[in-house]
C-alpha cells in the first residue's frame, strides 16, 4: 500500500502536461463524497479521473477488480453503490476456495469513472504504479433485497452480493472484522458452483479483461490489443 504524504508541495506543471480535465478536476469537490480521493491526488500529475458523483441511476450496479502494482501487489475491489464506487485493497487477490478468508483493507470511495482507468500513476503519485482491469461486470443483493439490502449490509459489516464478471462469478461475502482503526473486511468466496479450492484464479489470469494486456505491457505503455492469445 502506497504511504499518505504528509505534505503535498505545489510544483509548477509544464503546459504541456496539463491536460483539459486537469483544469476541470480543480473544482472538483475535496470534502463530502469522494472528499478522500481527490484530496489524495494532483490530477496534474496523474491520469486518474476526479472524483464526482453522478446523477442517480436506476441501471444494473457495478463492480470492477483492479489489479495494482504499487509498493506492494493487491486487487482494488470496488462496487458500486450510492454513485460512489466502495473499494477495499486486496492484498493476495479473490480467491475461489470457500476456506480462504481474504484480507480487505477498506479504502478511500472511488468515483464511477475510475472503472475504466487503466494504465500507469506516475511514481512518488498516491498509488503510484500500474494499474490494471482484472475484472469487470455487475453485482447484485444475494437476496434480492436490491441498494437497500447493500446499504444495509455494508452499514452492519456483512455484505453478501453475487458477481456476473468476465472472471469472477457467483456468490461472495465481505464481512467487517471488529478492529480499532482503519476497517479491515475479509472477502470471501461463497459454496456455489463457481467455487473451486484447486484453482489459483488470480495465478491463472494474468491479463486485462479491457486491452488483454499483462501488467508489463500496461507498464510499457504498450496500447495494441493481443490477437494472438
Ligand atoms: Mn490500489
């Protein structure tokens, strides 16, 4: 996990790298929703997108996995809820087997449009480092209970939701443990028959659900798409 800086020095961006969204991002809102993550970012220096809440949407919710190789590898995974995307850092990924218990480092809400970031946040940047999709798709209540059951789960600390991702599938669980500080949640997959103790799902998927890219070529830059795999 990247380190908050203490201190954020104001340097002079050269012109030219300053994009037209950096300006706008100025503006965006450093308290109430989202507050966190873009007090964390200079959205001169990175092109992660700030932080703004959308309108109110009645279409399917949300989630995405990001696979993030900053200071130390973890998997962002974030649903959505209330125009917000809820994010808890991973550090060894999902797992398939129902006896595995996943770390979940609750984390800083994330906006909708970070769903499709991709690429690289410059070193020394908050989460500097290479950023990849993982997994993509929508979730929903386990018990049908809709926003309200989700809302209502993730306020007590025990959110059961079904995954329809390119990846992960089927029933899952993140439940809050009862510790001083920073929340911490375990992930953990549910007995259906998307769980499977012998496979290493995220040994075995090593590039973007987006581009197909691995994190090396992510990191390269590289923007052609794989055909040949
Ligand atoms: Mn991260």
């Amino acid at each position: 996990m990247a380190t908050k800086r203490a201190t954020r020095k104001r340097v002079t961006t050269p012109k030219s790298a300053k994009r037209p969204s950096a300006r706008k991002a100025a503006t965006a809102t450093k308290n109430g929703a989202l507050g966190e993550y873009n007090r964390k970012r200079d959205f001169t220096l990175t092109r992660e997108p700030a932080g703004r809440v959308p309108a109110t949407r009645t279409k399917a919710l949300r989630f995405v996995i990001q696979k993030h190789a900053a200071s130390h590898l973890h998997y962002d995974v974030r649903l959505e809820l209330d125009g917000v995307m809820k994010s808890w850092a991973v550090p060894k990924g999902p797992s398939l087997d129902p006896s595995m218990r996943r770390l979940a480092m609750e984390v800083e809400d994330h906006p909708i449009a970070y769903n499709t970031f991709e690429g690289t946040i410059p070193a020394g940047e908050y989460g500097g480092g290479t950023v990849m999709l993982w997994d993509r798709g929508t979730y929903e209540a386990e018990d049908g209970g809709g926003v309200t059951s989700l809302r209502e789960g993730y306020r007590r600390g025990d959110v059961k939701f079904i995954l329809h991702g390119k990846r992960l599938h089927g029933s899952w669980v993140l439940v809050r443990m009862k510790r001083p500080g920073r929340p911490q949640w375990l992930l953990i997959k549910h007995r259906d028959e998307y769980a499977d103790s012998k496979r290493d799902v995220t040994e075995d998927i090593r590039t973007s659900v987006a581009t197909k890219r691995t994190m090396e070529e992510i990191a390269a830059g590289r923007r052609v798409w794989r055909s040949n795999r």
